[in-house]
C-alpha cells in the first residue's frame, strides 16, 4: 500500500470528507444517532478546514484527524484535543491513521501547545490500541458513561506530553 501523504483540508474537501464521516459512520467510536439527510455541512463555524488534517493514499482521501482546543479557557490554552479520527475501510491497516496522529501532535506543537488529549469508546480496541503504540496513556474512564445498541459504554480519557 503506498504511504499517506498527509495535508491540512481545504473547503473543496467538504463533500468527500462528509460522505466519509457517513460511510464510517459506526457505534464503535460514534455517541451521534446515524446520520440521515439532510446531511449537516461537514464544516462549521466551531471546525473548518484549518482544524484538519486529511490523509491521501494514492491521491484519493483516505482519512482525517479533527483537532480542537479543549475549551476556552486561557488557563487550558496549551491544550489541544483529537476530536475525531476517520480512516476509509479499505485504507485500514495502511498507515493512515497512525501518520494522521503523528501529523496531529506535529501541529499541535506548532500551534505552542504541551499536551494533547483525546476521548475514545471503551470498546474501541483497535482505536485504543493505536493510541497507545503513539505514546497516549490512559487518565481516566467515566464508567458506563454512554448508552449505545443496547450496551453501556465507558468514556476513556487519554492524553500525553508533548
């Protein structure tokens, strides 16, 4: 598999990054019902493109990391937050996500920040455990936090040092 080529999103984005937020779209990592037309606009006043990172493989989109600030706070200014990370089906595996993290935490550190922070589903396994080979550890777990198909959820926390 060719190796992601990672850049930040453009508006011309828009289209292609929504209908792969939908395409993913799964209660493994999402606590939104599915979503159904008509589709809100991948971009927002709160995330535009400057706030992601896409990954190309073979010059298609393959992915995307959302990254934020955790709120608005000045005293929580040297924080960025991963709120949302989306690989294609068929570029699992690849090296997408794992070079959209890695990305992610160069622009944090560009951006002045020391510490990034993330939230992932309990029984989210294969996210979990990419965060953790990248250096996230976990810092907390709000138990049975989310009701999702039928089962309760934990929210855990992770983060890292910059």
């Amino acid at each position: 598999m060719p190796v992601p080529y990672i850049r930040h999103a453009r508006y011309a984005d828009e289209e292609t990054l929504g209908r792969l937020d939908r395409t993913c779209w799964s209660v493994l990592h999402s606590v939104q019902p599915r979503p159904r037309p008509p589709y809100e606009p991948f971009f927002s006043d709160r995330f535009g493109p400057r706030d992601h990172l896409v990954a190309e493989v073979a010059g298609a989109v393959a992915g995307y990391i959302r990254l934020g600030l955790p709120t608005p706070l000045e005293s929580n200014a040297h924080v960025r937050q991963i709120q949302g990370l989306v690989v294609a089906e068929e570029a699992r595996g690849g090296g997408a996500g794992r070079a959209l993290l890695r990305a992610v935490q160069d622009e944090a550190r560009r951006q002045g920040a020391r510490r990034i922070t993330l939230r992932v589903l309990g029984h989210n396994t294969p996210a979990r455990g990419l965060y953790e080979a990248e250096g996230f550890v976990v810092e907390g777990v709000l138990p049975q936090e989310f009701f999702l198909d039928g089962h309760y959820v934990d929210d855990v926390l992770m983060g890292r040092i910059l």
